[in-house]
C-alpha cells in the first residue's frame, strides 16, 4: 500500500474522526512545489478533506495524478507569544561542503500572526504566519480602520528579530521566578 492510500485510509478512520471532534484540523497539504506567498498550503477541514477524497477517489487513484502534495501533520497546541498568536522560524543554513563539514548559519527572524490562535477557526490567518496573508489587514491599518494601531506598528509586531524571542521569553522567566 503507497503512502498515498494509507493516507485515505487513515482519513476513513474511526480513530481519525474521533481525534477531529477535539481537534478539528489534523493536517496540512501542501503542494510539493511552486507555490509561494501562502497559495500552496491548505489546512484539512472538512472541505478540504472531501475535495482531496473526491479528487483522489477516496485513494484508489493514488499515483495516478501528476500532482505532488505532502501532508503534515498539524500541531493543535502550539506555543503562542503574548497575544496568543501563532509563530514561526525562518532561519537560514548553508551547507557550504560535506567533506569537511562546513555551515554556515543566520539567525533570521520569527514572523508571527496578526490574528490570535483558535483551533475551531477555518480562517488561515489564524493558523499561518505568512505575510502575504496579513495584507488586508496592513492595508485598513493604513487606512486607520483599526483605530491606534498603525500599519507600521503591525509590521513590527509581525516580524521579530531573533533577539526579540529572547527577549520576550527572558522576561516570562523572570516573572515566573
């Protein structure tokens, strides 16, 4: 059995839809390539799911279609920052040789959702951290349709330097001291 049946196989699962009652998204699909600026992820709701099993004709045309998609799993818990809202890592690494084994290393940045976490939410600024997703929103910051809040403030807050993430979780433990 491919990967691919024994996925369908998994989403027909008494275990699978037992898990879903509580968390309602247990995955996400992505497209294995060519897609940017968060148009290649979806999250598995109950949409999705029967738009893959009607296309995927519930597994048994797996291997069939010129398509390549990965599913991964979704972290229903995630640590949230101060505002309750998803992040994520963007750090960078090149591996310059293998023999000898030479790295080279960034820090990079966090960028973090401008909407706060809820698993029940089928809106994908909830559950991605992508840019490209928060640009409504820039743009009524802009307009100053969110009252004190700037455009510019929202940037900021979206996109933390490594350093910031430090800061942030050396104060938590401080007040939890």
């Amino acid at each position: 059995m491919t990967e691919c049946q024994q996925f369908f196989k998994e989403l027909d699962s008494k275990a699978y839809q037992d898990r879903k009652k509580e968390e309602p998204i247990q995955y996400l699909i992505k497209k294995g390539y060519g897609a940017h600026r968060a148009a290649g992820i979806e999250l598995l709701d109950e949409e999705e799911e029967l738009r893959l099993k009607l296309e995927y004709n519930n597994g048994a045309d797996c291997g069939l279609k010129d398509k390549s998609l990965v599913a991964q799993k979704y972290i229903s818990n995630p640590l949230l920052l101060d505002k309750q809202n998803k992040f994520d890592f963007r750090i960078y690494m090149l591996i310059a040789s293998i023999k000898p084994l030479i790295v080279y290393y960034h820090d990079g940045f966090l960028r973090v959702s401008l909407s706060q976490f809820d698993k029940f939410s089928k809106e994908r600024n909830v559950h991605f951290t992508n840019t490209h997703l928060s640009k409504t929103v820039f743009a009524e910051a802009g307009e100053n349709k969110l009252g004190d809040v700037t455009e510019d403030e929202l940037r900021d807050y979206q996109m933390w330097l490594m350093e910031d993430l430090q800061e942030y979780l050396l104060k938590i433990v401080l007040y939890l001291l």
